[in-house]
C-alpha cells in the first residue's frame, strides 16, 4: 500500500506523458482517485473538432486494474499554474507526470513544465523520463521505464 489515495496525473497525451500514466496507475491505492488533467495553453486550438478529438483521447485512457476510479479534467491556462492549481484544488497526495528531460537552450530559456512544477508544488510530485527511442509502447511498465522514473518528496 503506497498511501496515494489522490493522483494528479497532468497529460499531453504524449508517449512521454503515457508512460506516466502508466506509472501513476501502478502507485494508486485500491479505491484510489487519479485525477488526468490536459491543460490547453492556446486558447486559439478550442475549435470544435479538436475538443471533440481531445475529449475522445482522455476518455479512452484506463486504469489497468478495477478500484481504481479516473477523473478528467481539463483547463486552459499557463500548463504550471493549472497543476499547481488542480494539486492544490484536489488536495492531492501525489503529482506523476512525465518529462522529455530535453536540455539545452529551449529548456534553459522556456523552462520545462515538470521542472517549474517540481520547483512550485507543495507537494510531492513523481517525475517519468520519456521511454528510449525505440522502447516498447505497451501498457506494461518496462523495467527500463522504472529505472527512468524520479521521485521528490
């Protein structure tokens, strides 16, 4: 029992953000709340079409395993002060989400969305490295993608 009962779990849909989906529904208690926010940056892309395509996606998503009940929410905003808010909102125990773990000049400028969140949360937050090139794209979590996970408290 990891005491998690409440999981934010902020998604782009991306493999990236999978693969901490996968890892945020491995942590979650028996009876457990995950909580998958998508936050929509450009409020320029509210066309019906992709809202309509958008919502499609989310609801697809799974828990792999039965007591565990799923949350979508979604918001349109500064993608940081959305989790920070929805973490905060929802009293959450737990934060996963996934990062490229890109350097260089773009992050240094622009900062990385995990990064600003690990800076900002009062609470704990569960950083998922992006899987290797190449890695398996299945719902199972890889022993490599357990190796590429962080966590800080």
């Amino acid at each position: 029992m990891s005491g998690f009962s409440i999981i934010l779990h902020p998604t782009d849909l991306s493999e990236c953000s999978m693969a901490a989906f996968r890892m945020a529904c491995r942590v979650a208690d028996e009876g457990a709340r995950l909580i998958v926010l998508h936050v929509m940056e450009d409020s320029l892309v509210s066309s019906s079409d992709y809202l309509e395509t958008l919502n499609r996606r989310l609801r697809e998503l799974a828990p792999p395993r039965p007591g565990v009940s799923l949350v979508i929410r979604m918001a349109e905003g500064s993608a940081v002060e959305e989790i920070i808010h929805a973490a905060e909102d929802t009293s959450c125990d737990l934060i996963v989400m996934g990062t490229h773990g890109r350097t260089g000049v773009y992050d240094r400028l622009m900062g990385g969305v995990a990064e600003a969140v690990l800076r900002r949360s009062s609470r704990p937050v569960l950083v998922v490295k992006s899987p290797p090139r190449g890695a398996s794209t299945g719902e199972s979590t890889t022993a490599e993608e357990k190796k590429r996970s962080a966590i800080v408290f």
